[in-house]
C-alpha cells in the first residue's frame, strides 16, 4: 500500500474519490463533504474539520484490495467451459 504523507494529503485523495485506511482493516470515504469511516461493520461520519483535528497524527494509506485468484477453481472453471 502507498503511504500519505499527512492528513492534508489523505483529504486530497478523498477529494478525488480514492479510498484510503489507516491499517488496511479500515476504509475512509468522501461523500458529500463528509468522510465517513468504515470498520467491522459499523461507521461514522466526520466534517473535514474534525477529522483534520482527530486524525491529524495518524497514518494513512491509499487502500487497494486484495485480488486472490485461485488457480486450481480458475483451471475448473475452463475446463467445464471447454466442453
């Protein structure tokens, strides 16, 4: 994952609609000048205030999904297929 180098930075990527974390569990999103965070279920919004003011010393990440391609399903899959 690419590291921000501060709030101020991790707000611009919100702006720009990328999802970002804080430990690649979480997931911060812009919506309608809000950043809502995502974490096992639950959320909560912030303004862009408040969330400068709380997660000012935090680091954040650019989040990116774990894509996992299973080889052995794949391999099943176009062998049914060929048929």
């Amino acid at each position: 994952m690419q590291k921000l180098n501060d709030v101020r930075e991790a707000i611009s990527y919100l702006n720009e609609g990328e999802i970002i974390t804080s430990n690649g569990k979480d997931q911060f999103v812009m919506k309608n000048k809000r950043i809502y965070r995502y974490c096992d279920g639950t959320n909560f919004s912030l303004d862009i205030k408040d969330f400068s003011e709380l997660y000012k010393n935090i680091d954040f990440y650019l989040y990116e999904e774990a894509v996992e391609i299973d080889d052995k399903k794949d391999e099943e899959y176009y062998r049914y297929y060929r048929k």
